[in-house]
C-alpha cells in the first residue's frame, strides 16, 4: 500500500504499538470496504436512514461518517441502542408455553439456571432454592429437561411482568428515534452479522407497535449465516451470504466469530433492557446497560485501552485511504489481513489476544486451553471448553502448538462430534 509523504508519521505512528498496528492492517481494510459497501447498497435500495446497531454498529459508523462527507448521496446516519436481549425481552409478552419461549431467547449452546432467569429478564434472586445452580444442560437437551420446565411455570408471572415494563419502554425509545413516525418509509439496519436476529426481533416489535403503518427494513450485514434465511430480501451481506444457501454451507466464521466482535465492539456495556425515566420534557426512554464486574474492572480497564488502540489504528487507515482517494475495496481485499490472524496465528498472538475477556451470557477467555494433559486424562472437558471458546482456532493453536491446518483440524473435531 502507498502512503503519501504527508501521511507518514502518522502511519508510522500507528505502527509504534502493536495493537494499534492490527487496528490498521487487520480492522481498517474491513472498515474502509464494508462502510463504503453500505453507503452504495444502502443508496441503490433508496434507504431513508440508516441506524448502525450497538454496540458492533459504533466504529462502523464512524468510518461511515469520515466517508459520507465525500458521498453526500449517501443517506443519514445515526446509533440506535440495541441488543438481542433488549429486543426479545418485550416478545416474551407473547409467550405462554416453554417451546415458545425458547423460540424467542437469545440461541446458546448450553444453559445454567443463572443464565436462563438472566435471559428472561430476572436476576438470580428469582431463583427457587431447590434448583441446583451448577446444573449445565446443553442445547439439545433443554426442551427434554424438567428442571427448566418447571422453572420457567414458577416464574411466568414474574417474566410477563417485567416483559410489560420493558415493551412500554423500548416502544417510547424507537419512538424517540424515529422508527415509529406512522409515516412510511425505508430504514437501513447496520450490523456485522450473523443471524440477523437483530433484525427479526425490531421486525415484529415494530408490526405489535405501529399504530398506523410499519416501516420497512433493509439490513446490511458483514457476513449472514443460514439461520438468517427468513430474512429474505430484506438483508444483504459484503463478506459472506449464506441466507439462501442449499443447507449444505459451513459457519465459517464460528472458528473466531469472538476475536471478529471484540474487534468491532464498542467500549460500553451491552444493553440489557430499556426503561424511563421523567426530565423536563416528560417521560424518556434511556438504555439500561450490563453492569461491570467489580471484580474484573482493572483488567476490562486494560483489555479496553488495547482496543481502543485497535480502533485507532483501523480508522487511521480510513483517514489515509479517504486522503489517498482510494477505491472501494473487494471483500476478498477487506478480509484478508483479518483472515490470516484469525485463521493462521501465531504462537505469541493467540497468547495475546487468547487471553481477551469476551461476555456471551457470562465472560470467558478468547482462547485459553488448560493444559494438554488435562484434556487427555479428561477428554470430556476439552468438548466443555472448546465450546466455551470464541476464538477456536487460537484454543487449538495454543493447546497443540505444532504447524497444523488448525482450521481443518476443527471442521474434524466438529464433524466427529456429529457423528458420536
């Protein structure tokens, strides 16, 4: 890549600390291709207004806005605060039956009595003293279990209650940002992907709210996998498209779908739910974000100042590829710095980026095996833990630490585990 002489000492900066440097060759490149990929697809399909999603949404809307002013075709922007569970929480209104509920939360390989009242809306005060806590019943086997069964009938009452307070609550929040005017029009959901569960949930809220007319939305994702299928036409992908595959195509990012998020993910919180609040004005509806862990706040403190120096790093090369005038990007182009750290790391970078905290309904590590030998005299654990694992790819490379395909390795290990 050419640099002009007046960008110099700024890339060179932005080489002087590693992590600002994977910001520039990894992130910046998928910046620059994907923001730019959502303004032209995003103004073929006459969008009135685009809404990038938190928290993944925030450093693309900021490369977004370093573009747009060179674009003025390009439709306005804004941050709408959003998340999995903040959108279905308000559903579970609808439910009467455990099947129904389970169709509606969040999709997770495996639950505990914590984190399904966490998922539902409760904390876990709610939960009745003859649950055992340390129960792990896998995704399979939850309709089958008569723990959650009759948890979920103890605590009906208490889920459609606290589902009411937060259906009024993110009614009034989408009314405040413009997604229930009664007016007609096209608004453009930006996300990185990858069910586009987003995307359905704000789709029925928005057909139980409008009062008049429900507005169309057009999502624009990083990558769509299979189960985002019901979407239709009404999403598109730059990287990858599965959405109208033949049934036979592979999550390909589920091998480091965690180090891909981190990377993109803002500094705040995820939303938990919305609620109100009374100012001058009235009543308003703000976002109620995830707390921090006490415990583990010096360590976020510092996992956060490493990514902002990602983010740094990657809307740098924004600035200078704007500056230079450079072409859009192929998604071949965008991805294939990212691809190599994700997919062929090095020893020392599944190290530092294996040890990442990443919150999926409970913080774990990226990537942190315990010791091979563990594994051999406990060979179940390494299922529990390469499961739990969002960076699967850096899990195996660290365990095994010999020059393997580690990628074909886990398409084994996975099509292995479907045949036992």
């Amino acid at each position: 890549m050419k640099i002009k002489r007046d960008n110099w000492m700024e890339y060179k900066q932005s080489q002087s600390t590693s992590f600002r440097s994977y910001g520039y060759t990894c992130l910046g490149p998928i910046l620059y291709g994907f923001a730019s990929w959502v303004g032209e697809t995003a103004t073929e399909a006459k969008v009135d207004h685009l809404y990038f999603l938190a928290r993944d949404g925030y450093i693309v809307e900021k490369a977004y806005n370093l573009l747009k002013p060179i674009n003025l075709q390009w439709p306005t922007a804004s941050y709408l605060y959003a998340s999995r569970r903040s959108l279905y929480g308000p559903l579970l209104l609808t439910t009467r039956s455990f099947e129904d509920m389970l169709a509606i939360i969040s999709d997770r390989s495996s639950w505990t009595p914590r984190q399904f009242v966490e998922a539902v809306g409760l904390t876990v005060d709610y939960i009745p003293s003859w649950v055992d806590q340390s129960l792990v019943v896998y995704r399979s086997d939850v309709l089958r279990s008569e723990t959650f069964r009759r948890l979920f009938s103890d605590l009906l009452p208490n889920i459609l209650e606290q589902s009411r307070k937060e259906y009024a609550a993110l009614k009034l929040y989408l009314q405040q940002e413009g997604l229930l005017t009664g007016e007609p029009g096209k608004f453009g959901l930006v996300d990185i992907g990858w069910n586009g569960s987003m995307q359905k949930y704000l789709k029925r809220e928005l057909n139980y709210m409008s009062d008049k007319l429900e507005p169309q939305l057009f999502g624009m994702y990083l990558g769509l996998t299979e189960k985002s299928s019901v979407l239709g036409d009404s999403a598109d992908a730059f990287w990858f498209n599965d959405s109208k595959s033949d049934g036979k195509s592979r999550d390909i990012v589920a091998p480091f779908k965690g180090l891909l998020e981190l990377f993109f993910s803002n500094a705040e919180e995820s939303v938990n739910y919305f609620d109100t609040v009374r100012v001058e004005q009235g009543i308003k509806a703000i976002p109620i974000l995830s707390k921090i862990d006490s415990e583990v706040n010096n360590d976020s403190n510092i996992q956060q100042s490493k990514l902002m120096e990602i983010r740094s790093g990657a809307l740098c090369y924004v600035k200078d590829q704007l500056r230079n005038r450079a072409p859009m990007q192929t998604p071949k182009q965008s991805m294939k710095k990212f691809l190599r750290l994700a997919l062929r790391p090095t020893l020392q970078e599944t190290r530092v980026f294996g040890n990442f905290s990443f919150d999926d309904g409970g913080k774990c590590k990226l990537a942190s095996p315990r010791r091979l030998y563990t594994y051999i005299v406990h060979p179940s654990a390494l299922k529990v833990d390469l499961l739990a694992s969002r960076w699967k790819i850096g899990f195996l490379k660290r365990l095994i630490r010999f020059p393997l395909n580690y990628n074909k390795l886990y398409i084994f290990l996975q099509t292995l585990s479907r045949m036992r």
